[in-house]
C-alpha cells in the first residue's frame, strides 16, 4: 500500500457514485475553452 498511495486513492474514489451533471459541465467547459482558444489564434 506504500508504493502505490495515488493508486489507493483512486481506487477509493470509485466507490462513490460519480456526479453526472458536474461530469457534463466539465466536458462542455473545456470544449467551449478549446474552441475559444482555438479561435483567439486565428
């Protein structure tokens, strides 16, 4: 369990149902963000 704590953790996290919604949200702002990104270069 020492060697690998990140590895423990993420494992941990698995155990509670993921938020939907804040899953989405994140997705569509770094795609927004991709493409206003991508738009400010042109």
């Amino acid at each position: 369990m020492d060697r690998f704590p990140k590895m423990i953790e993420l494992a941990a996290s698995y155990r509670d149902e993921p938020d939907i919604e804040r899953y989405y949200a994140f997705c569509a702002d770094m795609l927004i963000g991709a493409v206003e990104s991508m738009a400010a270069r042109r």
